[in-house]
C-alpha cells in the first residue's frame, strides 16, 4: 500500500476519493512545478550571489542595543537586500511590523502637505484605507495631513489601465502606488511586464513622479523584482515571502537612495534615519529567513496551483488557474457561498502544526468592513508565507489561500479543507 495514502487516511482521516483526487491533479501539472522550480533555483542563486558579494560573516548576527549605532550585521542585511533588489539602497527594519506599516512609513516620508497620491489599480488593500483617510476620518492619517488622493480604475478585466491612470494624474501628483498582489479585489495580480508597462508610461511624460510598488506577496515569484524594471521604491514585509517563515517581525523598504533615506527618516529620526535603530537579536533569523525565502516561496506556489487545479475539477471558478501565470503567493478560490467557505477555512486549520485543534469563525476585525475569517495555524502570528486562508464574508464568497513553508505540508493542509468539506457535504467527489 501507498505509505503516504496509509498516514493520510490513517493519521489525519483523508478519504481515498479525496487523496486520489489530489495526488490526480498533481500528476497534471508537472509543467508548472517544473517553471516554479527554475525560478527558484534562479532567486536562490542571486540570494546566495548577494550575501556573497557583501561578506556575510556570523559575527553579523549578534545584534544590537538601545540606540542601535554602528550595528554592521544591519548594515550587511540591508546591503543583501539592495543587491537582491537591484537598487541603490535597502530599509530593512524590525521595527516594521508589517507590510502597511512599511508602505506607511514610505508614503510618509515621500509626501507632504498638498501633494497627491494615486492609486494604479483602483481601491488598496483594506488595511491602507485608514492609512490613506480619504474615504473615513482617520486621525493622523495622509488625507489628515493634507494629502489628496484618487484611484484610477482598472479596465473590466480587471487589469491595468494607462489611459486611465494618465488622465488621473494631475499637476501635483506626487506619487503613484502600484498594488502588485489582489488584496481582496477580485483582478488578476499584476506581473512584473505589467507594472514596467504602467511606469514606463508614467515616466514618460512624468519623470517627477514617484512610482512605489507594493510588492507584498510577490517576492521570488518571477525571475525579476519591480526595483529591477524602473519602480523607484519597492516596499514589502518580512513575515511574507522575504522572511522565509523565520523571521519574527520586519518588513523592507528598497529602491532609490533618496526615498529610502526619506522614508528611514520617518521611521527613525529626521536626521539620524538608517543610522539608528537595534536590531535586539532577530539578525540572524531575519537573515536565515532570505536564504530560505526561495524555497517558501517555491512550496507556496506549488500549493497554490495545486488548490486551483483540485478546486476547477470540482467545478469552482479560479483566479489564477491551475496552468496561469502566477505572480504573487495567493490563489483565489470562489466557493459560492459562505458555508463553501467556512468548511474550507476550518478544514485548513485542521491541517495546521500550529493551533490545529482551534475553530476558526466569522468576526469583526479593524480595517475591514465586513465580517472576517482566518484560518492561520502560524509559528509566527500573522505570517502569510505560512499556509492560511482567509476571506470577506461577502459574494462572490472568495477564499484567498496562501503560503506553506513547504508544499508537503501544504498538501495536507489542502487535503484536509478537502476532506472537511467532503464530510459536510459541501462537495462531491
């Protein structure tokens, strides 16, 4: 007998039906696994190529105190970064916690009072609402301080559209922030052809304008990174795909040197920016954790493909598709209705090696609008590049699935969504 089917049936109770049905699907997508696999042996080599050429030693780890001066294992961490990134300088910080902290931080530190921000792809992520304010009064937020913003929308594909984002900008435009990864929107994730495309076009007749990615979700995806193709600062969190699943906290903040030493202004103090601020013992761990990045990143999206392959046998609409082109970690699947998405919710929980026994549920959560649930059995709380799922309890009652340190355990997470939906007759196999 199949051992692995025995510990799976045995072990963790996955019907046969439900293990066939999987181990049926991976067998199909041989071609995908094998891309992710090559990009990843490509970030490797320029993660590795990076520590490499800044002399990564392991006195670099010991960390620092208090004030934080004359720290050179951060030093060293944020001279890897900007060579990974391709870019003139790096933020990298333990004091961002996490990736709308880091995007904060940037927007503050770039703009000031009357200037105006747009948005590439129409409404951010949830959470940057508060810090934008223009739609609910925030205190201290951008539109607080006299910042005016707008969205230009995207085409009804749900896809960039220059046309739009030309005619949105205006006289004092600043900045443009260009979301790679969906959020909850349901539009593809933009690659990396697409967002050279929007700052190009931009640039072209702009070339003031500050053209900021938001890069949460898409590190190691493709064989290139936005700061590599005209992004003039690149902004993203450490318990996402660059942390590996090691690091406890941090986010990064890359790209051209004066907007990182702007933004590290803002962080820190005017006048003092990188060159304070402890790093308390997690250099090591925040450094491990880019080693290892390529290698999450690479089990994450194998999950994903995985997910959207089963998921399309069993009739649901994806985003991406099993054989699309994938540019972030998140696979959105639309389960149809709200009992779809709780049993697949609690199910991955189940499949946790963390927090297994406990029972996710619908609640209220600040920066949404409606009720959320989260399925998230982390070593690291809040870590995305771990396998979770969560979704707005709202039509089209998407599911975003994301993370799996390693495509083993994101297997069984899936089998196990699977099986709990099998068992509440949710689905038919």
């Amino acid at each position: 007998m199949d051992k692995i089917k025995e510990m799976a049936e045995r072990e963790y109770g996955i019907p046969p039906c439900v293990y066939e049905l999987v181990s049926q699907t991976e067998a199909e997508l041989g071609d995908v696994f094998e891309k992710a696999d090559k990009i990843t042996e490509y970030n490797q080599m320029k993660v590795i190529r990076a520590m490499q050429k800044n002399k990564l030693a392991i006195e670099h780890f010991a960390g620092s105190t208090g004030y934080g001066y004359d720290d050179g294992g951060r030093d060293v961490l944020e001279g890897i970064y900007a060579e990974v990134f391709r870019c003139e300088d790096a933020l990298v910080r333990p004091q961002i916690i996490s990736g709308t902290h880091a995007l904060t931080v940037a927007l503050f530190g770039n703009l000031r009072p009357g200037d105006h921000m747009l948005s590439a792809v129409g409404a951010p992520y949830d959470t940057l609402e508060g810090v934008i304010g223009a739609k609910k009064s925030i205190k201290g937020s951008l539109y607080d301080w006299g910042i005016q913003y707008s969205e230009a929308e995207t085409d009804p594909r749900g896809r960039p559209d220059t046309e739009k984002i030309m005619r949105a900008i205006t006289p004092r435009t600043r900045l443009v922030e260009i979301q790679r990864s969906k959020g909850y929107a349901l539009r593809p994730s933009l690659s990396v052809v697409d967002i050279e495309k929007i700052i190009k076009t931009i640039k072209k007749t702009r070339p003031d304008i500050i053209c900021m990615v938001d890069n949460c979700y898409g590190e190691f995806t493709d064989f290139s990174e936005p700061s590599e193709t005209g992004a003039d600062i690149v902004v993203g969190s450490l318990i996402k795909n660059p942390g590996g699943g090691l690091a406890p906290v941090g986010g990064y903040i890359v790209g051209k040197k004066e907007y990182v030493e702007n933004a590290a202004y803002r962080l820190t103090v005017p006048g003092m920016g990188k060159e304070v601020g402890p790093t308390l013992g997690v250099l090591r761990s925040m450094t491990q954790g880019l080693y290892q990045a390529p290698q999450a990143v690479n089990g994450s999206l194998k999950t994903a493909a995985l997910a959207a392959g089963v998921f399309e046998k069993l009739g649901f609409d994806t985003e991406p598709m099993s054989h699309g082109e994938r540019n972030d970690i998140v696979q959105c699947i639309y389960l149809k209705n709200s009992e779809n998405l709780i049993s697949f919710c609690q199910g991955i929980q189940m499949g946790a090696a963390v927090d297994s026994f406990a029972i996710p549920y619908p609640a209220p959560m600040p920066g949404y609008d409606c009720d959320i649930i989260m399925a998230a059995g982390a070593f690291i709380q809040g870590s995305s590049i771990e396998l979770s799922a969560d979704a707005p309890l709202r039509e089209p009652y998407a599911v975003f699935l994301q993370g799996g340190l390693n495509y083993a355990h994101g297997k069984i997470g899936l089998m196990k969504a699977l099986a709990n939906m099998y068992e509440n007759k949710r689905i038919i196999i």
